[in-house]
C-alpha cells in the first residue's frame, strides 16, 4: 500500500485533469475573496448568528442531495435494479464461500492441524488469483456483461458438481479442493470483476459515483445477508445449531451439501438477473453513431449488447481523453 501511494503521488496527471485543476483552483480563489470581502463589509455578524447561517446550509445541502439521490434513483431505477441486485446476489454468495472454506477444507482431510489449514487457504488462493488476471486479459474481447454471464453460469455449475458428488468427492481431496477452487476462479473471473465495472460505465458522469455507491451498498448488504444465512445453513443438521470438532462428519456434510445448493441456486438467479436486468435497450444493433462530427464505433455481440448510455457516449466525445473507439 505505501508502494503503491508513492508511486500514485509521484504520477503526472493528463493535461486535461491539469487544465480542470487550475480551473478549480481560480474560481475557489475568486469565491474566496468575495467571501472576504462579504466579511469586511458586514463585520459585526454575530456568532450565533453565523452559526446558525452555517446549520441552515448543512441542511440545506442535506436536503438537496436527498433530493438529488432520489431523483436519480427514479430516473435510473431499472439500471440500479440490474447493477445492485447483481452485487447483491454475487457478495451473498462470494463472502459466504470465504465463511464455510474452512470447513470444506476439513471435511476434505487436508486442514487437520493448523499447517494444513495454510496450505489448504495456500492452494485455493492459488486456484482462485488467475481469475482476475483473466479478466484482465479477456474483458475487451468477450465484454463485461457476457463475462458476467458466464462467471455466474460457470460458479452455478461447479456448485451443483460439490453438492451432488460431495460424498464422492470426499474419497479425493485433490479433486475435491480443485472443483471447490474453481468456484472462486469463475467468481473472480466473472460477477466479482463485472459487478465493479458495469455501474462505472452504464451511468452518466454526473450520476455515476451515485448510482455505483448505490451499487456497492446493496453489495455490501449481500455479504452481511450471506454472512448470516450461510452459518445457519451450515450448521443446521448438527445438535444445537452448531457443528463443532465433536459433531458426526455426516451432519457436518450434510450442511455443506445444503449449503453448496444453496450457492449453486443463487448463482443460477444471479444468472437470470443479470441476462434480464443488466441490459440496456440504448444501443440495440451494432452500429456506428455519429455525435457532433465525432464518430464512435462501437463492436458488440447479440447477448452484450449496450452498454453505454446515449448521454455517457456524447460524453465520452466531448471529453478529449476520452475521445476513441468503445469495446462494449
């Protein structure tokens, strides 16, 4: 992390971030002294009087932004319904998956003792990190939604694989901690990547960092749901609720049978979510579109289709870097 913010605090920003800055930086400068010279020409405000100038605008701007935050959530309510239920389905299932993986690793045999536990956390880690490398690598080429889709699709099936064979699997640790991996590979090589980046395209600028925090939130709750649901899951074949070192390897199997169902049905509703609601009817053929001498051609495929708003495309042409052809 101190890496990573020396390197950011010595990076040079584009010209066009530099040219806003100065912008910034000189009408502050001009409202400053109109704020000064307010004050020299009205110097016998009192405090309270001050203060209560100051509590007037707090809630004012209070009120205003839960105006704006409304406005802009009817007006983007269908969007919001595809990029928040999406986050939300995807972090039930993912930080839930994080929850029981100790337990999964037990039921294989291999996490015994506390060095087997790393090596367990070790292999999967392993299994599960080239999955954002691949969305690197192959975002352009199969598109954000399609990505989704198919991480979804893909964490659905493995999760079936581990519920119906579990018994089986169990006789194979190998095998087991691989198909198990898998589910993190397709999640991080799917909706955990897609779920971040479609709410930062799909909006205008003007209400992205709103409707992606929106998005987030709704995530965020996901794992709070998943956190709390999947324990009781997990627990509910064993006396009193909760398995322990103690509890028959059959009850504690048959848990995560439930629980690996469970996962593999979200999954598939996360699927179905994504193919009906996270869709937008703005760019429904593959077109070139012709904005103010400005020509964007935009490359999609029948199931990924429009992705960027009419509004973020005149955008993206009258914002100088942002002026180049768009992989949808």
């Amino acid at each position: 992390m101190v890496c990573a913010f020396y390197f950011r605090w010595k990076m040079h920003e584009t010209s066009w971030k530099d040219e806003h800055v100065h912008l910034d930086a000189y009408t502050e400068e001009s409202a400053n002294a109109n704020i000064v010279d307010k004050q020299i020409k009205s110097p016998n405000r009192s405090t309270l009087q001050s203060y209560l100038d100051s509590y007037d605008n707090v809630v004012r701007y209070f009120s205003n932004g839960v105006i704006y935050v409304s406005s802009t959530v009817k007006e983007n309510k269908w969007a919001l319904l595809g990029t928040a239920g999406s986050w939300f389905i995807l972090d039930v299932v993912f930080y839930a998956n994080g929850l029981f993986s100790g337990e999964v690793t037990k039921a294989m045999g291999i996490s015994s003792s506390p060095a087997g536990e790393a090596v367990a956390s070790l292999i999967l880690n392993c299994i599960a990190l080239p999955g954002y490398f691949c969305t690197v690598l192959f975002i352009n080429r199969i598109g954000a939604r399609n990505l989704q889709l198919n991480g979804f699709a893909a964490t659905c099936l493995f999760f079936m694989f581990l519920a119906v064979l579990q018994p089986y699997l169990i006789q194979v640790p190998a095998l087991y901690i691989i198909v198990y991996g898998a589910t993190f590979f397709f999640q991080n090589f799917g909706a955990n990547a897609t779920t971040y980046i479609i709410p930062s395209i799909v909006y205008t600028t003007s209400q992205r960092a709103t409707c992606h925090g929106l998005s987030a939130a709704a995530g965020k709750l996901g794992a709070i749901v998943g956190a709390e649901v999947f324990l009781y899951l997990q627990d509910s074949f064993c006396s009193n609720d909760t398995c322990n070192d103690d509890s028959p390897s059959s009850q504690v199997n048959a848990g995560l049978q439930i629980t690996f169902f469970t996962c593999a049905s979200l999954a598939f509703i996360g699927w179905l979510w994504t193919y009906y609601l996270v869709k937008f009817d703005i760019l429904n053929e593959i077109m070139d579109i012709n904005i103010n001498n400005n020509t964007i051609n935009t490359t999609t495929n029948d199931a990924d289709l429009s992705v960027y708003s009419t509004q973020a495309i005149k955008e993206s042409t009258n914002n100088p870097i942002h002026n180049h052809n768009i992989q949808v």
